[in-house]
C-alpha cells in the first residue's frame, strides 16, 4: 500500500465520523490523492459533479479530516477533471514561486539587517542562541519571505526536520476542527513532536482564549524539548493589547527584531532585483523614480515595477518616459499633501471634539481633553508607522508607557460602548476623505 493510499484511508475515517459512512461511499468513492506537497494536499476526484458537490458541500469537512491525521498548516484542494488538466500544466510555476523564499532572493538594508541574521541563525540551527525568535513589522516588508526561507534552507540541510509552518488564524481552525472530529490527542502530539514551528501573525490568537490557552501548552511542551519556534506579528509581544500575559512573556523571552521600512537604496536594489526576475530592462531613472516615491513596503514596490512592466510591453522602452510611469503608478504613489500623518490625525480628532490642537496635544489632564487624547494616539499608531515614544513626543514629550496606556484604554472601551465605537468610525472616515 503506497503512503498516500494509506494517509487517505485515514482521512476517510475521520470524515466518516463528521458526514457519515453513506456520504462517504456516495461522494468520496472516486476520489484518491494527487499530491501531497510542503504547502498542501491535493485530491482528485475522477467525476467532475461530485468534485464540484464536494468543494461547494464538503470542503471543511474534508480540511477538518485532514487537519486531524497530518501536520497542521496545509492547504486541502479538490481538482476535477478539468482542474488536473490545468493544475498539471501550473505544477512549474508552482516550483518556481516557492524558490523565491531563500534567504539568497532576500535584499538585506539597514532596517532589516538584523532580522535576516537572526533568521539565518535559525535556520543554521543554532536553535539555543535564538529561541524564541520572534519577527516583527508592518505588512509586506518580509516578514513572511524570512519565514519560509528559514523552512526552505532548514529542510535543504536537514531535510528530515519535522517543520510546522502554519498561520496564526489556522491554529484556531486546527484546534476547531479537532475538537469537532474529537482528535485532540492526534493533533496535539503533531504540534508538540515538531523540531521547529514556524508561526506567521501569531497575533491572530490574540483574544481568543480556548486557542490561547492550547498554544500556551504547545509552546511550553516545544520549548522543554528544544524545538526551535519562530514568530511573526505585525506588532511587538506587548504591543498585542488582547494576548495574555503568559503568553506575551514567553514570546518576549528570546531574540526580539524588528523589520522597518527599507531607506531609499534598498528600495532601489529590491525594485531592481523585481526588473531582473522579469528580464525587464528597467531604465535606470524609472528604477530611481520608483525606490524615491513608493515608500510604503516592498509590496507596493512589486506592484508597482509589474504595472511598468505592462506598460513598456504596450508602448515600448523609448516611450516609457517618467511622465507615462507617475500616471501608471498614481494610485501607488505617496503624495506627501494626500497621506495619512499624525498631523492630519491630530486636527481633525481635535475638530470632532471641538478642541484646539494646541489643548490635544498640550499637558493638561482634564478628562475632556484625555479621551480625544487617547482617540488620537491611537489612530496615530493605526495609521503611521510612528512608535510610541514618537506619538508621546507630538503630545509634550509623553513617554512610551502613556501611549501604550491610551492605545489599551481606547480598544478596550471600543469593546464596551457603541458610541465610543462609532465615534472612532467617524473620525477615521474624517481622517481618510482628507486624505483622498
């Protein structure tokens, strides 16, 4: 019996006790496994009605059966007939996208430096020096790139390294699944028996507590037996106002690093780097036009080298004057009177509350002025990239600990009250049509 007929087998006994033998026998009958990769597990059902039966009936029914019986973290596709053909003729393209997650592809500067060392230790197994490794940045500046590289470079050395990659939000449905298929045992034992565990936007089990407290023995049970765990948030460990204190404190025990925008010249080299994986002959001016206004993350960068792409495959390169490349990109483009800044924040939390600025952001503590106080800092934190003692210091040098207060107390009475909640939607919609 081949590995994948036995690992279906086994499926189909935890589907059974979710559907019933009879809605296995009449749907899954033609159904086997196609393929079975680091990211996923691929069926293929030979009857193209009950394919799309199962992925429009099925399908967590299914991922709640797989979850139970393999390693957490993997995606569950169902291909008819039709979808094999097309799945077989993307399988080197797939290939191809998952070679791009190496620490080689990674354009190291000044505001990542540090991350990538950590990383590559990792990754090197030097597992006592950093442990926990814990990630942390704005979306699209890497984080998720540092975190495969390091499973790509681990299994490329030791190639049976049992590896859990998984996303925050996935755990929940993992532990979700396993309670409903009653599997608890198998899918703790897959966790905790796990050499390395790699957890991106491990903020996401934040404020959930039944996950919290599960997470909280895996990692323990992972940490006693020395496995390596790595994390990434958007955010430090005592920046996620709803994740235990438990929890925050073991995250913050190991090697801490961050992952800031990159400055200009690494915006340069990674745009030229995205050119060159598209053979793209990208004139040296609109390299340098690109890395000097899209600032935001290297997302933005690829996107934005894409759609230049596309327009020199229209007009060719000797129209592809700076002028074309600002109208093809104008969306992307931080205009410096458009964007979001702490300024612009600022006055119109003090317009809502009919204040002065100057009383925003002064020194006086009356409790008028602290709720519009704290209602600024916080959408300062949720729409800069500015730290807390950088918001402290727009109002009278407050201190990092105040900001980190007022962020807490406006969450929570979000939480609370409806009014308050609405309130912080009118002034964001206040804040985001002046920035339009």
């Amino acid at each position: 019996m081949s590995a994948e007929t036995e690992l279906w087998n086994q499926v189909k006994k935890q589907l059974t006790n979710l559907i019933g033998e009879l809605s296995v026998d009449s749907f899954f009958n033609l159904c086997e496994i196609y393929a079975i990769t680091q990211e996923s597990i691929v069926f293929y059902c030979s009857d193209e009605y009950k394919a799309e039966y199962i992925g429009s009936k099925y399908i967590d029914q299914l991922r709640g059966a797989v979850r139970a019986v393999v390693p957490p973290g993997k995606e569950v596709t169902v291909l008819s007939p039709q979808d094999k053909i097309t799945y077989d003729q993307n399988k080197k393209g797939e290939s191809k996208e998952q070679d791009k997650y190496t620490f080689e592809r990674f354009v190291v500067g000044k505001s990542n430096q540090y991350a990538h060392a950590a990383a590559l230790a990792v990754a090197n197994n030097r597992t006592s020096e950093f442990n926990p490794l814990f990630i942390y940045g704005n979306s699209g500046l890497g984080k998720t790139h540092l975190l495969r590289a390091i499973r790509n470079k681990a299994l490329q050395a030791r190639p049976k390294t049992r590896i859990i990659y998984i996303k925050g939000d996935e755990f929940t449905n993992d532990l979700v699944a396993s309670i409903q298929a009653g599997s608890q045992t198998v899918l703790r034992d897959k966790y905790r028996r796990a050499d390395m565990l790699l957890m991106d936007d491990v903020q996401f089990i934040a404020g959930k507590q039944q996950t919290q407290e599960e997470f909280f023995h895996t990692f323990d049970a992972l940490y006693e037996h020395g496995a390596q765990i790595v994390f990434t948030a958007d955010r430090p460990p005592n920046e996620i106002m709803t994740l235990e204190d438990r929890l925050r404190s073991r995250f913050s025990s190991g090697l801490l690093a961050d992952i800031s925008k990159p400055d200009y010249e690494t915006r340069l080299a990674i745009v030229k780097n995205i050119a060159a994986d598209l053979a793209f002959p990208l004139p040296q001016n609109v390299a340098e036009y690109l890395a000097e206004h899209l600032t935001a993350n290297i997302r933005q960068l690829e996107g934005a080298v894409r759609s230049v792409y596309a327009l020199y495959g229209l007009v060719g390169a000797e129209s592809l004057s700076i002028e074309e490349v600002e109208k093809r990109i104008r969306a992307l483009v931080h205009d410096k009177e458009h964007q979001i800044t702490a300024e612009l924040i600022i006055t119109q939390t003090a317009q809502f509350f009919s204040l002065e600025e100057t009383e925003l952001r002064g020194p006086l503590r009356h409790r008028s002025l602290s709720k519009g106080r704290h209602i600024a800092m916080y959408l300062i934190r949720k729409y800069t990239n500015l730290t807390m003692n950088e918001i402290g210091a727009l109002f009278s040098g407050r201190d990092h600990s105040t900001v980190l207060n007022a962020v807490r107390n406006v969450e929570n009475s979000i939480k609370k009250s409806p009014d308050y909640n609405k309130a912080i939607k009118d002034i964001s919609a206040n804040i985001e049509n002046c920035a339009q």
